[in-house]
C-alpha cells in the first residue's frame, strides 16, 4: 500500500470520525435506540476510490474508535461493522465492475437492500441477547421499526452520497491525496437524483 493511499484512508477516517461525532440521533421512534450514522458515506466514497477493502478498512478504524468515544462493547463494534460493510462494500463491490454512474447507483441500491435484510437478520440474532428481551419482541419491531430504519438510514446515506462523491473526488484531487484525470466527468444528473431521494427521505422522518 503506497504512502498516498495510507494518507488518503487516514483523512477519509477523520471525516468519517467528525461527521459521526458531530451528527447523531435516533430517526424512528419505535426504535429509539438506533441511531442515524453519516460515516457511512464517507466510508462507500473510499471504496469508490479504492476498493471494498478499503471500505472494510476504514470501517474497522471508525468502529473501534468510535467504541472509545461514544462507549458500548465489542458487539456494538461488530454490529456496527456489519451494518457498514453490508452497505459500503456491496456498493463499491458493484462499482468496481461496473466503473460508471450505473454502477454506481446500482451499487448503492444493491447496499441499501442488503443492509435492510442483514440488519434484520442480526438483530433477530443479538437483540434479544443484547437487550434480554424474547425474541418474539424483536419481530414485532420488524416493520415498524428495524426495516424502515434501516431503508431509511441507508437510503439517505446512499441519496448523500450521490451529491457527494465528485465534490470531495475532485477536493482530494486538487489537494494531491489521490491522481488526478485529465477530463473531469460531470455528474450534474446523479447530483441531482441524490438531492431528491434525500429530500423524499427527509420529508419522510417529518412525518414520523
């Protein structure tokens, strides 16, 4: 791994730190407990960058810390890791095949769905061991609150990712951390289609 991709982790891992210190809170009220986390757009563009295992990297770093500084155990740490890669790595993973705007959308629809079926699937598994509730109680959070979270948390995150992911390409271009190209590809359209899914997502959280 070369000096200049170390660096580049390294600051997508600060901001990845600082968004999710700075914006936390939970987004539906049947399961308050869950918060929203906006690191995960930061960590998908890596792997956009990148590679998945760059994704899986910066996710590994922002998972410990944020154990050190928010608190929580080492489940809260794999719980945590999963719901992350399960979005950011099927995202890049697609994008890496298909190296276009598609594979990017495709991409980051491919994560949301997955994240929403994962995060099923592992919280029918933990949750009652974590909390000490029936499992029997966990399902019936399922759709009122554990799937629309989840849709929802990834959905905006893939909606901002979408607007974000040439600003901060072309940032880090100008700033040297990663090479850069001769033309410079417009994304005025996906831009744009990140601005509306992210505004539906938010008039949906209004109305819950």
């Amino acid at each position: 791994m070369s000096t200049k991709k170390i660096t580049t982790l390294g600051v997508l891992c600060a901001m990845a730190i600082i968004i999710n210190v700075a914006i936390h809170f939970p987004m539906v009220p049947a399961v308050s407990w869950l918060n929203y986390d906006p690191k995960d757009i930061i960590i998908v563009i890596g792997g956009f960058i990148y590679a998945p295992m760059s994704s899986l990297f910066i996710s590994a770093i922002c998972s410990v810390l944020e154990l050190m500084y928010r608190g929580g155990t080492i489940l809260d740490v794999v719980m945590n890791m999963i719901a992350t890669c399960s979005f950011a790595c099927t995202a890049a993973y697609i994008y890496k095949i298909m190296h276009n705007k598609m594979g990017a959308l495709v991409g980051l629809i491919n994560g949301v769905v997955l994240t929403t079926v994962v995060m099923v699937i592992w919280n029918l598994i933990v949750t009652p061991f974590y909390f000490g509730i029936p499992r029997e109680s966990v399902r019936a959070l399922l759709l009122p609150g554990i799937i629309p979270f989840n849709l929802l948390k990834s959905g905006l995150n893939a909606a901002i990712t979408l607007m974000l992911y040439k600003p901060i390409v072309n940032i880090l271009r100008r700033s040297n951390f990663i090479e850069k190209k001769d033309a410079k590809q417009k994304s005025y359209g996906m831009m744009i289609l990140g601005g509306f899914i992210a505004l539906t997502i938010i008039c949906i959280l209004m109305i819950l």
